[in-house]
C-alpha cells in the first residue's frame, strides 16, 4: 500500500505542475506531456487494483450470487442470503451494503451495472414458497440510480412469474433478461414502458441462466441445467432469430454467469472453474483459468483483475456459519 500511495502522490504533483505551466508550452510539450501523464495514471490505477486483493464483506451469511462493476472500479454485488445488495468503492477490498432489503427486493440475483442509462439494474424474484394470490410481489428487474442508490423504476416480468437471474444490455440501450424457470428471454427496449417476451422455448432455455452481448451484437445465453452454450441472433428488425448451440473445445459443467470482455471473448464460470471462451462462428474455445473454486457463480472485470464470487449456495439450508464470504481477485489477460 506504501507504494501505491507514493504513486499517487507523485502522479498527483505531475498533475498540478503540468497544469500550472501548460499555457507556456510548446504544442508538441503539451502532446508529451498528456503522454507522460495518462501514462502515469494508467500505471497509478494497475498497482491500485494490484494491491486491492480479494473483496470481502462487512457482513455473514450473505450468499452473493451475481456482481458487476463499473469503469473506476466499484463493485456491485447482489446478495441472495439477506436480499440486498453489497457495494465496493474504487480501490476498497471491502463491501457496505449499498441498497438494504425493502419492499422491492426479493430473491436478489443478477445485477448489472449500466453505465450509459446510469442505472444499477437488479433481478428480484419470487421466492419458490411464496404463496400464490393477490398482494404478492411478482418477479420484476429494478432499476436503482448507479451513483445514489435511489429506486428509479420497476419492470414486472410478463405474467409476474419467473425467476429473474442475470442481465445485460447491448450498445443501443435495450435490456436483456433471462427467466430462468420461465424458459424464456425478455427484452426491455429503450424507454419502453415494459417487458416483452423476446424468446420462448422451454425445451432449449428452462434453466438459462447467464448473459452476454458480444461485439458482433448477437446475444449469448447458458443453461446451468443443460450445461450449454448457445447464440440467439438479433435480426435487423430486432426479434430473436433461431437459437444455435455453439461447440465448446471442452465439456463445461453448469455454467452459471457471464460477461464479455472483448469483441468474441467471454469469462465465464461453471463446474468450479473460471473459463475464458472465445467464440468464433459455431465453436468455443475454452481455456480454463482458475480451478478449485467454492461454489462460483459470477464474474466481473476490473481492469486486469477478474473478480469472482464465491457464492456457496449449496449452505443456505446449513445453520452453521458458513464462514466469510468473498470475491476472488485473479489476474486476467486476454490470449487474443
């Protein structure tokens, strides 16, 4: 931490004595000396997150199911056991509840942070013993405000019924959800007033699960149940093509969430693992890079760093403590 505070400071001296002297600069002094700075910050943010380690948090039995994170390094993470969710500030390695239980929470599971709409969006879901009738919430996606934590809106999944479990949204603003118990995809379009049923097919997608679009704008699903990764193509009118089951160069085993991280790669954890998969036409290459991990179950990225979550569900049920829970900090680059 030495270190990365005498980074600061140093880059934060730069700062004030380029900007003190910019105005009585040569042009190409000026280029260089944007240069030299960015350069500086750059190396400031990789020992900061270096030094981040993993992410812990401030309380127990929280059972984390889903996280996302923003472009300066907060994390946000959903959590099942207390139906709230837990907050990282940039640089921090320890979690705050950021948005507690309420009324419009229930079931939390995926979360994803939409930086362009400014908005945290956070799958609630009805609880599998909730009883039926009038006065019951339905499962809906929330809508938080990214920097403050206010509830924005609610959009109720069609019917009321599902179960929320992960999110994303592609470079035009639409939002994607999968309804896992539901078999089905829904699709918010950009100032919509509510959900539509984008895809239904319960043979293929009962037990969907993750969500991700690529650089090519498709949208790419898992079935935790089926232990398959498929492709849904977004046609020019913006319905759902055919569903295509991709090839994986290696079985993956309950694959559960997903992000992209570049024009054809994902990261993607299943069966213990951190995998990255690339895709390219109807095959994915996939390349483990973590084994051995406690019931994962969501990834995220943070400039070099994937972190991932360590969710254990399989101890809810268990009275005794669980022990803390965490976000596992592991190193990442791209193969290509």
């Amino acid at each position: 931490m030495r270190r990365v505070a005498t980074v600061l400071h140093t880059s934060d001296f730069l700062l004030c004595a380029w900007w003190a002297n910019l105005g009585a600069m040569p042009p190409f002094a000026r280029v260089l000396a944007a240069a030299v700075l960015a350069s500086a910050l750059a190396s400031t943010a990789a020992h900061a997150q270096a030094a981040r380690g993993d992410i812990t948090f401030a309380d127990g039995r929280i059972f984390p199911e889903s996280l996302t994170s923003t472009r300066d390094g907060a994390v946000y993470v959903g959590s099942l056991g207390h139906n709230s969710v837990y907050r990282t500030a940039p640089g921090s390695s320890r979690a705050e509840v950021w948005i507690p239980p309420g009324p419009g929470l229930q079931r939390v599971l995926g979360v994803f942070a939409d930086e362009a709409a400014g908005v945290l969006w956070v799958c609630s879901s009805v609880p599998a013993d909730a009883p039926a009738g009038a006065g019951a919430s339905p499962t809906a996606l929330e809508a938080y405000g990214l920097t403050d934590a206010k509830p924005r809106a609610s959009y109720a999944f069609p019917g009321g019924t599902g179960t929320c479990n992960d999110i994303a949204v592609s470079r035009d603003g639409i939002v994607y959800a999968t309804d896992t118990s539901g078999g089905r995809l829904l699709r918010l379009g950009k100032n919509a007033p509510s959900f539509e049923v984008w895809l239904e097919d319960t043979a293929a997608l009962t037990g969907v699960d993750g969500i991700a679009i690529l650089g090519d704008g498709q949208v790419y699903v898992n079935n935790v149940r089926q232990s398959t990764l498929l492709r849904v193509p977004v046609r020019a009118d913006g319905s759902a093509g055919p569903i295509q089951k991709l090839t994986t160069s290696r079985p993956i085993s309950g694959p559960d969430g997903m992000r992209s991280v570049g024009g054809q790669t994902l990261l993607l954890v299943e069966g213990g693992r951190l995998d990255e998969v690339v895709v390219s036409g109807q095959t994915a290459d996939v390349r483990v890079l973590r084994e051995g991990m406690a019931g994962p179950t969501a990834v995220t990225l943070v400039g070099d760093v994937a972190y991932v979550i360590e969710s254990r569900l399989n101890l809810r049920t268990d009275p005794t403590d669980p022990g803390p829970f965490r976000a596992v900090a592991v190193p990442y680059r791209a193969s290509r």
